[in-house]
C-alpha cells in the first residue's frame, strides 16, 4: 500500500518545464518517481506549476501589509514576505489536520520554516539538504534539541558541509530519468547546460572551448540579466552559441549530441545534476573540481581540472571526448538513476514509520 507524502517545493519559481534550475526539475521528477511506485503525493508548489502532478499551490502573494507595516524600517523584500507567509499558512495548516490526509512530509525546497515549524507537525518530517550550509536553516535546527527533522543530503560532499549541524544526515543522492535523458550518438561539439548566473561560470566555458579549438552550445535560463548581458553575451559568435532555455525532451537532444559536456562551477557543487544528466545521455563532462562532482565522475566516464584552472581544462578536452560513451551510460544506470534516488527515499520513509 503507498504512502500519503507532502512534498513541499520551493516556493520561487513553479515546477514546471522549462525548469528554472536544478532544484525544480528534480521535484518534479522525484514527485513523478514516488507517484509511480503507488504512493500518493501532495505537491506544495508555487502557483503555475505542472497540473498533472497533484497539486496544492502554496499560498504566494495573498499576505496583505498596511501601509504603516510596509513603511517600518524592518520591512524585508517583498518576495521575502510572500515566500515567509506562504510556508507559515502551510506549516500551520499541516500542524492543525496534516496527520488526516497524509503520512509524512518531505520537505524539498530551502526555507527555513518546514524545519523550524517540524515540531508542531504530528507526521515526521524529512529535510533534503540542497545547498550548503545557510544560516536561515541553521537557526532553524538549532530551536529544538534535538531537532525532530529526518535529514538527507544530496552527496557526501553535501553531507559533510553541514556535519557541524546535522551531524547524521543520510545520503539519497540526486537522480535522473534515464528513460527520458537516453543515449545520444555524440558529436563534434561541446555543450553546457544550466542557469546563466556567475557562480555556474559559462563565461569560463567558452574560454575553455576556445583555447581548445572546439565549438560550444550554452542552454539555460538566464537567471541573472547584468552578467548574462556583460559576460557571456559579448563572447557569443564564432562557434560560440546560445541555444536558449530548452524542456527537458529538447536539452537532453542536445547533451545526447555533444563530444562532451563542460561543468564549470565557481562555487563548491552540492551535487552537480547536470553531470547526471550528461552520464544519462552517454556524453563525457569535463569540469572543475569542486565539491561533490568527484563523487558522480570516474576516469572512465569523465575528467577534472583544478577549480577555476581554464587552462588546464581546455587541456583535458581532447582526452574527454576520446572515452567511451557506454562507461558514461553504466556510471549513470549504476549511480544516480532516479529509480535508485526514489527507492532510497521510500525505504527512508518507511523507516520513519516503522
């Protein structure tokens, strides 16, 4: 018999294709995962996300301020406010009669009241840990000791970051369909993928392919205009390309026709999905060395450059795109299927509710 699962997403952007980063697209799939292992998921998303999932919109925008509170010095950004009133009604709403429609929550998205609010909730409560260590959530498992939030992280890496805290997180590493991102045939171009803002590092993609002599597609959403506009737009043209932001059907062509896949992260990857989704597809990733992506790539499969090394990467790219695309394939099969990440979770969930 499946279980009744609240699955709580961020409240930032709707899940739903295009996804507007890693963190959607992955609620998305693992709420369609569990669906089809008989459980039954309540999704709690933001307004205008997939109507095919079952799905509570979370209350965004509905707090109304008076003009005197808007006027207070303490007044925090208004899309601050209207994520804060969003998980508050809906924390409340699972403390007065969760327990009648469900039998665990699951919170996936990176606020801080699922956690702090974990308590007053008569459903044990699961927390992934998305990110690195943030000082919301830290406040927030630290009002209750011991804290009664069930916490996995996404990589080991992940895990690690947040010892200080959460000293016996799990480890139910991230998953992708590989139904749906299938074995390309490869070809002569490289390709990266992901959202268009400084800490991914696109501009240092296309520095790399051009010393190495190959061409280059970008494709993601631009998620942060000034540096899109600054950085990488002034870089577009001879071989360089911006494809635009693609559904997943779309990306997972175009990652199934790359030589290889650059992942070029500025700042310590929590996980690194795209790597995943390249393995998924049978392409090779060349990337820098930072945080859990060592622990997704094997020689077979992949190939890592000092962290912020563009020099050295472009070095490795000729040997990238030489390995075998079947190894790329096995890793992703054997690694991070999304049947492996959903079968974790309901194992966890099973093992809260004895």
């Amino acid at each position: 018999m499946g279980l009744r699962i609240a699955l709580i997403a961020s409240a930032r952007f709707p899940v739903r294709e295009p996804f507007a980063g890693g963190l959607e697209a992955h609620t998305w799939a693992l709420a369609r995962a569990l669906t089809s292992r008989g459980h039954h998921v309540g999704l709690f998303a933001a307004p205008g996300s997939d109507p095919t999932l079952h799905l509570h919109e979370l209350p965004v925008g509905t707090v109304t301020l008076s003009s005197a509170a808007r006027a207070d010095i303490s007044m925090p950004h208004p899309v601050w406010m209207a994520e804060h009133h969003a998980y508050l009604q809906l924390m409340l709403d699972l403390a007065r009669d969760g327990n009648q429609q469900f039998d665990i929550v699951h919170n996936n998205s990176l606020h801080y009241l699922p956690v702090a609010m974990a308590a007053a909730v008569p459903l044990p409560v699961v927390t992934t840990l998305h990110t690195p260590p943030t000082p919301w959530l830290e406040s927030a498992i630290q009002t209750q000791d011991p804290c009664p939030v069930t916490f996995a992280a996404v990589s080991t890496h992940t895990a690690h970051a947040w010892q200080a805290s959460v000293p016996a997180a799990r480890v139910v590493r991230n998953g992708v369909d590989t139904r749906l991102w299938s074995q390309g045939p490869g070809g002569n171009d490289l390709v990266w993928s992901g959202r268009i803002v400084p800490e991914k590092g696109p501009h240092l993609a296309v520095e790399a392919a051009r010393k190495a002599g190959f061409a280059l597609r970008l494709a993601g959403p631009v998620g942060d205009e000034r540096y899109f506009t600054e950085y990488v737009k002034p870089l577009l043209g001879d071989g360089i390309d911006y494809v635009g932001h693609l559904n997943q059907h779309r990306l997972a062509q175009l990652v199934g026709s790359a030589a290889a896949v650059l992942v070029t992260p500025c700042w310590d990857e929590p996980y690194g999905l795209v790597v995943a989704e390249a393995l998924a597809c049978g392409t090779p990733v060349c990337g820098f060395d930072r945080g859990a992506l060592r622990e997704i790539l094997t020689s077979a499969c992949g190939r890592l450059a000092p962290a912020d090394d563009v020099a050295a990467l472009a070095d490795l790219l000729p040997e990238t795109v030489q390995l075998d695309r079947g190894a790329a394939r096995k890793r992703a099969e054997e690694f991070c299927s999304l049947e492996s990440m959903a079968g974790s979770y309901s194992a966890l969930y099973e093992e809260l509710l004895g």
